[in-house]
C-alpha cells in the first residue's frame, strides 16, 4: 500500500489503482490489493486513505460488516 500511494504518483491510473466510476462523498480511488480494497483522496500533496476492506466474492466487508460505497 506505501508503494502504491506514497512512493508513486497516487492520482495515475493503473489496473490496481483508478478513480471510482461512481461518485462518493468518501473516496475519490480505490487500490486493489489482492482482496484489500484501499478507498483514498488526495489533496494536493496529501494521500488520505479513508476505508480499508475486504472483499469477499462481489461484496465489500469493514469491520465484518457489509459496505456499499
């Protein structure tokens, strides 16, 4: 995740690291790592990772419970 976000341009598109199709008032990315799913912003300078969660099949879990984003 430091690799991805800090030591990388966190706002360049890769398969693992894009901007979020649909609009959220959380996040504006989301990284993929392996079945972690990173949601983040940026601001200027300033990566701020805002949820961290897993994903089982098609459905998102932090903190053991559900998520739709």
């Amino acid at each position: 995740m430091r690799q991805q976000l800090a030591e990388t341009d966190a706002t360049e598109q890769t398969l693992q690291r894009f901007r979020l199709r649909r609009p959220s008032e959380l996040a504006e990315f989301e990284l993929r790592v392996g079945n972690w799913r990173v949601f983040y912003r940026v601001q200027e300078a300033d990566v701020q990772v805002v949820l961290i969660g897993k994903k089982r099949g098609e459905k998102l879990f932090i903190d053991g419970k559900r998520f739709v984003l």
